[in-house]
C-alpha cells in the first residue's frame, strides 16, 4: 500500500514538477526577451569605443540587405562609451546610393516607424547612412555641408559622425545625414503638388519619375523628379516646361536684359551653390548627378540643395578634378551661359572676395575633424584597409595613413584657395 501510495504521490508531482520547469523556463525566456526588448547587443571587444556615437542596428531575423528597394524591418539603438544612451527605435532599412551602394562597405538609408530626434538633429523619420568607402578622410561631405551652412544657403543637410554596427558586425565610421525632401526642418516648402524637388541625374533608375530636357543637349539631359513623389503625367509636364523655357532664355541671355536672369532663377542661392561646388571640384556638379533644384509653381527655380562630396575635393581618378587648379564646374551645362551675363558674373566676384574667409575656415575644420574622427578611422581602416589601395588611391600627393590623408586634403584646399584668389 505505501509502495501504491508513494508511486501515486509520484504521478500527481509529475505535473507539478513539469508546471514548475515550464513556468521558470517561461521566466527565463520572458527575462530574455526583457534584455533583449531593452538592449541591442554590442560586443567592441575588437573595435572599441572611438569618442562618437555608435549606432547598433538589428534586423528582423538578422536578415541580409540585398538591394535599394526592399526596406527591411530593424531595430536601432544609440550607444556611448559604456551603455546605451537611447531607447531601442524600430525602423526599417535598405540600401541607397549608386557606386556607393556597389563598394563593400555600402550605405543605407534607415525610415523609422515614428519620427525621431537624432544626435541634436530635428525630428524626423528619414536619414542616410553613408558610407564614405572612396574618402580617406571620411570627411569631405561634412566640410561640404557646414560650408554650406556657414554660407547661409536656404537649406544643407545636417550630420553627424557615427560608427555603425549592423547585424552585430562592425561596418566602421559613416555620416548619419538628413536625406533631402520637402519638410519644416529640412526643405522648407509646403507639400504640395506645385512644389517640386528635381535632382540632374544621369544615374537615374527605370522606373524613376523623369523627363529630358533637349534645348541645350540635343540628346536630352535627365532630371528626376524627387517631389512630389508621384507626379502626375500632368504635373511632369508642368515642370518639363519650366525648365525648357528657361534653357531657352539661357541660350539667349547674351542678348537678354540682364534683370531678367532673376526672374527665373534665385541668384544669391545660385552663387552660393556653385562656389561651393567649384571651390570642392566635385565632379557630380558638373551637372551629371546630385545636382538638385526647388521650384514652386509660378515662382523661380532655387538651385540646391548641395549633395554627395565624398569624390570631391582631389582624390579622384581624374587629373582634372585632383588637380587643384582651374575651374572645373564653371562651362558645364547651366553654368556655361550664366557666366555669359556680365552681371552675374560680377556677383560670382563678388561673392568670392566678401566670404573669403568662410572657404579659409575649411583647413581649420579639416584640423578639428580629424582630431574628432582620429580614433575611429583607426577602427574604420582596420576593418576596411584601402588606405594603400591602389584602385581608390588617386590622390596627387598620396599617402598610407590617415593623418596623411587628412594632411594631403589640407594641402589640397590650401592650392585650391591660392588659385582661385589669382583668378578673382
């Protein structure tokens, strides 16, 4: 009977028992999901911690980002020194760029689910990650965008040096960047059917919104349609027009009243655009790609916002951009007849001399941002180690560390600045 008993005794604690292991492992399993909820892993074991902040992306399923379409659902948390100085944002990314996106470190562009504020940067839902994988510096952008800003242009994209880790592998420095489109704190225009953001763009894809202009390339230059997102066949049309008949005025202006210049186009923001542009050599300026404009609907077209320098500069494959010397931008497309208007061509002077020192100050911004990034380019170049690379190094002075790449590029801008002032 106690033999019947104690086997009776051990049925019922069969369950009881199994009850127990099964609510502790639930324990576990949901204390694990609490970690996992709160933080993202990081292990900088290899890659430590360089004095900017660390952005720590996850995707769902740790699922790989195969292409510039599929946005991918992820996780994103910021990290300092020691723990993380965010909440874990839920986003979805996918890559962006065009060689950019080809190199083996490629960008990204992440779209959270609510709107953020980034590092000090406004409230949003889009940025960029990019890459910099051809810029030894990992710099050139940021110079071009706080010049940008220093020169009060309507609006240049904020940015901020951060380390990525994606997938809980290390992907090395990147520039955390608003992405260009129509907002309060970004282009600040009303969204609206009349209001477009256009991107000169020989690069464009398919199935992108865009029209040719044919007036001054008999072969027709491309323009993308970036706002509104999904232009009708008629709003296409309406900003088709605009700029043919404005591509006409310029293969007339030799002959034009020179006040009438201002009537088609925003002149002080055109100056500042092209110094800029001139000033970095860079070669998607010379109206091949990322060159972009505003135009509101029976306004004037507002050249800008400036995009993409990591090629700027010097280092390049081309002698005519590593060169420091002569102009590069100033014959291209739009600008070839500007320059024929005596009057714009005394602002371009103009310009150049009241702001000289804001270009100056670019060497002093070289100096602190290299100082800011010395630590993590040693993580970003031991993870990606170009800096001897043959095929990237194109730079007239060369060198094998970064140090020298950041003096070469100081170098660079110094020749840059003594041509132009013998020019102007």
């Amino acid at each position: 009977m106690r033999n019947y008993l104690g086997h009776f005794a051990s049925l019922l604690l069969v369950p009881v028992i199994a009850c127990f292991f099964a609510c502790c492992s639930n324990s576990v399993d949901t204390v694990e999901e609490e970690i996992e909820e709160t933080y993202l892993s990081l292990d900088d074991s290899e890659y430590p911690y360089a004095g900017i902040p660390r952005l720590v992306i996850q995707t769902e399923g740790l699922r790989g980002i195969y292409d510039k379409k599929k946005e991918i659902p992820a996780k994103m948390q910021i990290y300092g020194e020691n723990s993380p100085e965010s909440e874990i944002m839920k986003l979805t990314i996918r890559g962006r760029g065009n060689t950019s996106w080809q190199a083996p470190k490629p960008s990204y562009k992440i779209e959270f689910i609510e709107k953020q504020n980034l590092l000090g940067m406004p409230q949003n839902r889009d940025w960029a990650l990019v890459s910099n994988y051809a810029d030894k510096t990992l710099m050139k952008n940021y110079l071009a965008y706080r010049l940008s800003t220093n020169l009060r242009v309507f609006y240049a994209p904020r940015c901020r040096f951060v380390e990525l880790y994606l997938n809980k592998t290390y992907m090395g420095v990147y520039l955390l960047v608003e992405t260009i489109k129509l907002g309060k704190n970004r282009v600040n225009y009303p969204q609206s059917d009349d209001v477009y953001v256009v991107e000169v763009d020989e690069k464009y894809q398919d199935d992108d919104p865009i029209f040719h202009s044919k007036v001054i390339y008999s072969w027709g230059k491309p323009f993308t349609i970036h706002e509104p997102k999904t232009p009708s066949p008629e709003a296409i049309a309406v900003i088709k027009q605009q700029v043919t008949d404005f591509e006409y005025f310029l293969k007339d202006i030799e002959t034009a009243h020179s006040d009438e210049l201002s009537e088609w186009i925003d002149e002080d923001e055109y100056v500042k655009f092209y110094w800029v542009q001139e000033f970095a050599k860079n070669p998607d300026a010379n109206f091949f790609s990322s060159v972009y404009f505003v135009w509101e609907k029976g306004g004037r077209i507002k050249i800008g916002p400036v995009w993409d320098f990591d090629l700027a500069f010097g280092g390049y494959d081309m002698e005519s951009v590593n060169n420091p010397q002569h102009w590069y931008v100033r014959g291209s497309y739009w600008n070839n007849y500007l320059f024929k208007d005596e009057i714009f061509d005394g602002k371009i002077k103009k310009f150049w001399t009241e702001n000289r020192d804001k270009f100056d100050a670019v060497m002093v911004m070289v100096d602190s941002v290299g100082t800011v990034l010395k630590k993590a380019a040693h993580n970003n170049f031991k993870r990606w180690p170009v800096l001897e690379s043959v095929e990237y190094d194109y730079h007239p002075y060369g060198y094998s560390l970064y140090e020298d790449a950041v003096s070469s590029l100081k170098k660079w801008i110094q020749d840059r600045l003594l041509w132009i002032d013998e020019q102007e």
